[in-house]
C-alpha cells in the first residue's frame, strides 16, 4: 500500500522544476571549490574546506527536498505544529539579539553545533510562508471586507519577525521576510489598492533612505557603520576604492575581466583576495570572470525558469493554501536572486544575501533545498486531486 501510494506520488514528480535545482546545485559545488580555493587555503590550509562542505549541504537538502515531497500536506497546515516552530524560532532570534558574544562579522543571526553554523533567519522565511498560507487560505472569505480586522495576529507576526531579524542587524533577510509576506497578503484577495499604496510606500521609503544617507551621511544614529558603506557604495562605488567601494569595484573588475566566455574555471584573479566573499555573496562575479557573461546567462536562464515554474505552478492549483505556500517560495526565490544580482553589479546595496543553489551555504541551501520540495509537494497532491475517479 505505501509502496503504491509513493510510486504514484513519484510519477507525479514536478521534474520541469527539479532538473533546473538538480543542475544548479551540481554548478554551485563546481563554483564554490573554484572560488573558494584560496579563501579555504588561507584560512583553514585545505583548499577544499568549503567544497566538501557545499558537496554535504547540497547531499542533504537534496535528500530533505525528497522527503518533504512525499509527505502528507496535512502536516504543513498543522496549526499547533506551525505555531510551536515559530514560537522556536521567535526563542532563538531574542537569544541571539540579547546574548552578548553571539555576534559573527557584525551580525548576531547564527547559532553554532559543533562547526556547523546555522541561521535562524532563514528557517523563518518558511516557516513563516507555511503559516501565513495557511492562515489566509483558512480566513480568505473574509479578508477582502475586512482586511485589518482578520489579518491583525499574521501581521503583527510578521512584524515582529521583520524586525527581529532586520536588529541582528540583517536588512537583506529582514527584506526578504518582508516582501514575501506582503505578496501573499496581496495575493489573498484585497483589493488592487492596497498594492498600489503598499509599493508606492515602499518606493518612496528607498529613496527617502537614499537621500537621508546622501545628507546627513554618518550622523544618522539607527544605522551601522558597515550599512552605512553599503549605501554610499551604491550611491558611488568609485568614490573611496579602497574602503565603502572597494567590494563593488572589485567585483567590476571580475565581470570586465570575463568578458563574454571567460578566462577558464579556476583561473579567477579577484578570488585571490580582491573580493572578501568569492564564493557567498559574490559568486556571480567569479562565474562572471571564469565563464564569462555566457556562464552568468547559463545561471540567470535556470535561475528564472525555476521560479517561473513555481509561479505556474500557482496559478494553475486549486487548492488556495498550495497556491500561497507557492507564491510565497517564488517570491522568495526571486527576491533573494535580484538581491544578490543587483549587490553584484552595483544597482542595489550590498545586503549580504547569496544566490540560491550555487552560493556556498548551510542554512539557505537546505531551506532552498526544501522549499523545493514543499513545492513538488503540492504540484503532486494537485496532479493526484485532478486525476478522474476510479469506479468502485
């Protein structure tokens, strides 16, 4: 009987969406080991210190991606479930925000077993996506007529999640959480007004921050120093090179330098040092400068067709709680892509967020990894749901 239930569940497999995760994971190991070679020789003498660490990560978010795609959805809308992760996970941020000594690089968002490094953060934006799915999915006749009425506790939720993380300080997971979160409420059916003003607030907020930073500069007294660089270096990189421009510039001269087809895996010269984070924050550039603008294509097209398949999915399920649980992934996804894009090429501020699948990483790559799976999760239970009847 369970071997059926799983050979039909199998051949109801999403496979459009996991080939392109299957041949972005395989290229983030290949890319981690050749833009971390350095880093890893440096700092831990062992050249391949990340490699097998990212071959590890990869091993089990593929193998964590299986299973949650196999399980019963009823479990991902268990309330009593999702509410005693969050309260978790709410427990976790509060130790690392009050507990001197846990900060790492400036940032206090990570808990270590053993010499494993783990962000709460990034376990957040699923568990929150899972909540709010089914929240609203449960709650959807009476959002559009009174919105702020039903949606009081999710928000405040969501909130206090924002803020907690964006106070670690964290602005690219506190970002990320944010815009997730308002896609699926504008995706529970208010009214087109309410995105209209939410995304004019938005706009408005990031020129207001860009114009304060461009006026008053260090004087702003919520900001830290490192944000503070970020900024300006987006505002003009080229204005201090060796300090607040000194990323940005590098990781111009690793695209510059790649050209069209690129100068060979393994040969990148600003891996050696020139950029503090080749094989996280800036892997694009390194792919960039080893494969060239070909190898940046090759990326961006699996990339964008994986979260384009999310979407579909979304829109062509029935069940609102799988629509929403796919929206809010796809926004994920996408979100963090363009982040990460956008801090490489100068068009947005440095935000510390990775690119999905091919960055070196723990914690993002396995919630990736199972937001996958949730995904095919439900792309299988909707395939299943629409089959004909069988006659008794």
């Amino acid at each position: 009987m369970i071997k059926n239930a799983i050979k039909k569940k199998f051949s109801f497999m999403d496979w459009r969406l996991l080939i392109p995760y299957i041949i972005l994971s395989g290229f983030g190991i290949l890319m981690v080991y050749s833009s971390s070679s350095y880093r890893a020789m440096t700092d831990y003498n062992n050249s391949e210190y990340f490699f097998y660490r990212q071959i590890i990560f990869t091993t089990l978010g593929l193998l964590g991606a299986l299973i949650v795609s196999f399980l019963s959805k009823r479990l991902f809308k268990d309330e009593k479930l999702l509410m005693f992760v969050m309260l978790g996970l709410f427990g976790i941020l509060a130790y690392l925000l009050l507990w001197p000594g846990t900060a790492t690089k400036g940032a206090r968002g990570w808990i270590y077993i053993g010499s494993f490094g783990f962000q709460p953060a990034e376990f957040m934006k699923l568990n929150l996506i899972l909540y709010l799915a089914w929240f609203i999915s449960k709650h959807q006749n009476r959002i559009d007529a009174v919105f702020y009425d039903t949606m009081k506790k999710p928000l405040a939720i969501t909130a206090a999640a924002v803020a907690m993380v964006f106070l670690q300080p964290d602005l690219g997971g506190a970002a990320i959480i944010a815009f997730i979160c308002l896609v699926m409420f504008l995706h529970s059916g208010v009214k087109a007004k309410y995105g209209i003003v939410t995304f004019g607030a938005i706009g408005a907020l990031y020129g207001l921050v860009i114009i304060m930073v461009k006026t008053f500069g260090s004087s702003i007294p919520f900001m830290q120093s490192y944000q503070m660089e970020r900024i300006t270096s987006f505002i003009d990189p080229f204005a201090d090179i060796q300090d607040s421009g000194y990323q940005v510039v590098n990781s111009y001269y690793a695209l510059s330098r790649g050209g069209l087809f690129g100068v060979g895996i393994g040969e990148s010269i600003q891996k050696s040092g020139y950029l503090p984070e080749p094989h996280t924050d800036f892997i694009l550039s390194i792919v960039g400068e080893e494969l060239g603008l070909m190898g940046i294509a090759f990326v961006l097209i699996l990339f964008f067709y994986m979260v384009y398949r999310i979407f579909r999915n979304a829109i062509k399920m029935k069940d609102p709680f799988a629509q929403l649980v796919c929206v809010g992934i796809g926004t994920m996804f996408l979100v963090q892509g363009v982040i990460n894009v956008g801090g490489a090429t100068g068009l947005m501020p440095l935000t510390g967020v990775t690119f999905p699948f091919v960055s070196y990483g723990g914690s993002s790559l396995l919630v990736s990894a199972v937001s996958i799976g949730l995904v095919n999760n439900m792309h299988i239970n909707d395939q299943i749901a629409k089959q004909p009847k069988q006659p008794k």
